[in-house]
C-alpha cells in the first residue's frame, strides 16, 4: 500500500468512526448503512477535497449525499 492508499485508509476510518458516534451506530450498522449508499467509494473519489474539510462539514455532507441517493431510489 502506498502513501496515498494509506492516507485514504485512515481518512475512511475517521469518517466511520464519526459517522458512527454522531448517529449513534455500531461500526457494522455504520458500514452497512454507508457501503449502501456508495458512501465510501464517493470518500475515497474526492479524498483531495474532502480531506482538508472539518469533521461537522464532511458529516453534512455525507448525510447530503445520502439524501441524493436515497431521491434517486424512489
């Protein structure tokens, strides 16, 4: 694993992490509910962005992304 695969890593287990606490989840009901919506795929996508932003702004944005993809479900 190379530098960049390892920072991208350890940037999705943060957001898990967070994302757990914050909607008070266990880490298997969190992954579950993220690989779902194609949460960590799109992290992992825009890693260069997203990881310069603060926890409350990568959570918004993660529940928004979630929103899109459950209006595209319907």
């Amino acid at each position: 694993m190379d530098k960049k695969e390892q920072d991208i890593a350890y940037f999705l287990s943060f957001c898990i992490e967070q994302y757990k606490n914050e909607k008070r989840m266990t880490g298997t009901e969190a992954m579950n509910f993220l690989n779902r919506y194609g949460v960590l795929e799109y992290l992992a996508e825009h890693f260069e962005i997203l990881h310069t932003q603060s926890r409350q702004w990568i959570l918004a944005d993660i529940d928004e992304f979630i929103e899109i993809r459950k209006n595209e479900e319907k």
